[in-house]
C-alpha cells in the first residue's frame, strides 16, 4: 500500500510516495498512524486537535474522497492507493 503525497505535504516528507507495510488487515486510522510515525511533522498539517482530519485535506482512496463517521475504520486492501492532498489557492 502507498500514500500519494502532494504539494507542501510531499515537501514535508521529502518524497512524494510513502510504503507502508503491514500484513493482514488495516484501517485508515492504521494507515494514518503508520505514515505519521514515518514523517511526524505531517500529522499536524493533517489532523486536527480531537484526532480527526482537518476539513480543508483531502484523503483519497483509489482515487475517491473519503469522508464521514466511519472514516478512520475503514478496512483496507494491500493493492490500496491512499493521498492525502492539501488545500489549493488560486487566483
């Protein structure tokens, strides 16, 4: 499984594309945790104070947002593809 990271969040990391490797199954909440403890810092641009994300971050799976009250116990498959993508100005 992998996180897409864009914008300031890939600058943060370092890299645009994070593994995470974990067997059996995994949550998002699992998967969040995961890449937190690889790029601390990412956390606070990402989550907000009561553990949820900030509404302003985009978190993608396959391509669709997720959102929602079961949003951190969604169950993830192995071939997953995750981003997580950052408020975009323009103007």
């Amino acid at each position: 499984m992998k996180w897409k990271l864009f914008a300031n969040f890939a600058e943060v990391a370092g890299e645009r594309e994070i593994e995470i490797r974990r067997g059996g199954s995994i949550t998002m909440e699992d998967a969040l945790e995961d890449l937190f403890n690889q790029i601390p810092r990412l956390r606070e641009l990402v989550m907000n104070e009561q553990g949820g994300v900030l509404n302003h971050v985009q978190v993608l799976c396959n391509g669709e947002e997720i959102r929602g009250e079961n949003f951190s116990q969604m169950v993830l498959e192995n071939d997953d593809e995750l981003a997580i993508i950052p408020p975009m100005s323009g103007g």
